[in-house]
C-alpha cells in the first residue's frame, strides 16, 4: 500500500511521495502506472521526496512516459510546501537538491501553511553546447528553424533542462499535438526539447502554451516560463531585472531575469491525499 498526495503548481499536477522512510523500486514504470488519468491516480508525472546528505531534501521527478527530468519549477514549490506543512523542514527559506543542483526556495505562509514560494533557479545557461541544441554561435536568439515546412524562430535557454522559446501572434490556435512532438524530437535537439509557445502582450506580460518533452501540453511550466522570460529579454520584449508576468492555461508564475540568477513566484496547492495498492 503506496500512501500519497496530489498537488498543483498552476494546474502542474503531479503524485508526491515520502521516500524519508522508504525507497520506491522501479520509479520509472510507477510513473507511467500512477499518472495514468483513466487507470490511475492522474497527474503529470510522479515526484519522490528524499532525504539529502546536502540540503533540506531531495527532488525525483518523473514525467508520464516514465523519464526523469532534472528540475521542474512548478514541481519543486510544491516539495517545500510538502515538507513544511508536514512538519519536515519548518524554515522559511527550503534547500532542496535536485539532478541540476541545490535551490533556494523561500515560503509565503497563511495561517501556518504555505501558499507560495518563490524559487531561486540559479543562472540560465545560454550556451547551445550546455542546453544542448545542434545549432552554430554562443547563442541562439530567434535562430530559424524548419519543422513541419515552416520556419520559426527559436530562442534556446536551458534551465536545468533544454527549452526552445518561439514568439508568435497567436497561440491560442496551434495544434499542439502535431506540432509538439515536431519540436520534441528534431534532430538539433539531441537530448529533446520543451518548447514554449509565447505572445508578447506588453513589456511586462507574456501568454505561453507549452509541449513539454516526456509530457506533451501541460497546463503550466516552471522552468519553461523561465525560459519564455529570458528568450522575451534577449529578443528585446521586456526588460532585465523586472518582473514578468507569465499567463499560463492553469494559472500565472512571476519571472525575475537578471545576470545572476532567474527568480520565480508562484502558488502550490494540495488537492488531497490517498493510498493506493501497487
């Protein structure tokens, strides 16, 4: 009997478990069985809570096809939300270690639970080797790509995973389950790729879709709001050092570009918690 519990960041839902006191054999296939939405639990993907000889806890995270990523922003608010309402780690600022190193997560409370925490995601990494992305120069700003039989142009940034931003007019029209997987597994991206669709609505405001690799659409993308923000600064839509509003189909996340460092804000959520038989 596998005790759990179901929470969102921005509709980023996922299955969260305690490993402090167990290990969880075979994370991989339990992702696939779990996150299943009609023979399931239902979820994005499956998150293990693990003890860490170097931070507060660790982060697993598994997505629906059973790989596991190295960071999930909307994923890790709620870790620190988890062990803080739980008695785990009662601080107001959570480290927490991750397959992309340790972050610093700092918790907003209400009534002695936590209702939002904004994440310290470290420096975004623009170099197409470190990302990776097949692709010529030390960046690739709105660099032209071919999928499908039409160009696009792409703004690569890896934030703990690989992420190619794509500014269009509208993207509420995208056919996303053909065109996702286009990006997903083109051949510049050797390790996949998250793809973020974005319009621009002013100078402080973006509205993003995202196929996310591993995931296909999801309603919200921590690390790919980050990603949309820095492509938005590069190409020259916003501002370095501002906040920038994220509208995403489950929610909204506030992104901090700077030189140093990419702030992110947003809200975590449990929807409730269970047992099930495995």
């Amino acid at each position: 009997m596998l005790e759990f519990t179901k929470m969102h960041g921005c509709g980023n839902d996922y299955i969260y478990i305690n490993c402090f006191e167990r290990e969880i054999e075979s994370p991989e296939k339990l992702a696939v069985t779990l996150s299943d939405r009609h023979f399931g639990i239902g979820g994005d993907g499956i998150v293990l809570i693990c003890r860490s000889s170097i931070a507060d806890a660790k982060m697993r995270m598994f997505n629906l096809d059973g790989s596991e990523g190295k960071m999930c922003g909307n994923a890790i608010r709620c870790v620190a939300k988890y062990l803080y309402d739980n008695g785990l780690c009662i601080k107001d600022r959570i480290k927490i270690e991750t397959l992309s190193g340790i972050k610093t997560l700092d918790v907003n409370t209400e009534n002695g639970f936590v209702t939002s925490v904004k994440v310290d995601m470290g420096r975004a990494e623009l170099d197409p080797s470190k990302i990776p992305v097949l692709l010529p120069g030390d960046r690739v700003i709105n660099a032209p790509l071919k999928v499908r039989n039409q160009t696009y142009g792409i703004t690569c940034v890896s934030m703990g995973n690989p992420h190619a931003v794509v500014f269009l007019d509208d993207v509420d029209s995208l056919n996303l389950t053909e065109l996702g997987p286009c990006f997903e597994n083109h051949e510049v991206f050797p390790e996949r790729v998250n793809t973020e669709f974005v319009r621009v609505i002013d100078r402080n405001t973006l509205k993003m879709r995202v196929w996310e690799r591993g995931s296909g659409e999801t309603l919200a993308c921590g690390t790919g709001a980050c990603a949309a923000a820095v492509a938005s600064v590069l190409n020259g839509y916003c501002n370095k050092g501002e906040d920038i509003r994220v509208l995403l189909a489950g929610g909204e996340l506030i992104i901090n570009y700077t030189d140093d460092r990419v702030l992110m804000t947003g809200g975590c959520v449990k929807v409730f918690e269970g047992v099930i038989e495995i």
